[in-house]
C-alpha cells in the first residue's frame, strides 16, 4: 500500500513560516496551506508532493484556506483584514478579487445545498 503521508516541515530558523490553515481539494489531488508570514502554499498530491504553486498572498498571517469551484479556484482569509480569492487554473496564481475591511475573525465554510 502506497505512503499516502504529506509530510510538512516547518523551517525552524525562520519562524515566520508556521502554517496557520489547511485545505484539501474536493478531489483530494491538492492541499493547500496559509502561514503566519502571509504566505499560502498548494501541493500537488499526485505528484508525490511537490509543490505546485507558492506566492504571497497577504501582508499578515493567513488564518483560512478554502477550495472553491471544483479546485480551480481557492478563497483566502487574513490578519490583514481581506478576503482574497485566487484563480489557480492559470499558470500564474492570480488574484481576481479583494474583499477589504473585516473586523472581526472570519471562518470560511462550505456551503452545502
């Protein structure tokens, strides 16, 4: 039976790298990870688990993670006070929109209809 462990190691040098969120894809092919430098992460499980795409997202830590639209699209939350949310079909993750000025500490959820 195949190792089917990601394993994530933070570097213990730079602090600043700790993951804050976790998301798998609704297929379970991709997780993707926000950190405390405003960093998010995506790794491609199908490929023994490379990483298929890192960029900084945000100014602040990134408290949630949420696959949207298939996996095609991923929804970020942050310290910063914005919601962003990411088009990772294209191959340069681009961000198509910002929600500005939260105020309080938000929780992003699946919608089950």
């Amino acid at each position: 039976m195949p190792n089917r462990t990601l394993s994530v190691q933070d570097d213990a040098s730079r602090p600043d790298t700790g993951i804050c969120a976790l998301a798998v894809s609704p297929d379970g092919h991709h997780v993707a990870a926000g950190a405390i430098n405003g960093n998010v992460r995506v790794w491609d499980l199908q490929s023994e688990g490379t990483i298929a795409a890192e960029w900084n997202a945000h100014a602040k830590a990134v408290y949630g993670v949420r696959f949207i639209l298939q996996g095609a699209g991923l929804v970020t939350a942050s310290l910063d006070r914005t919601l962003k949310r990411w088009d990772l079909g294209s191959p340069d993750v681009t961000c198509l929109r910002t929600l500005e000025g939260h105020k309080v500490f938000l929780a992003l959820s699946t919608a089950h209809r």
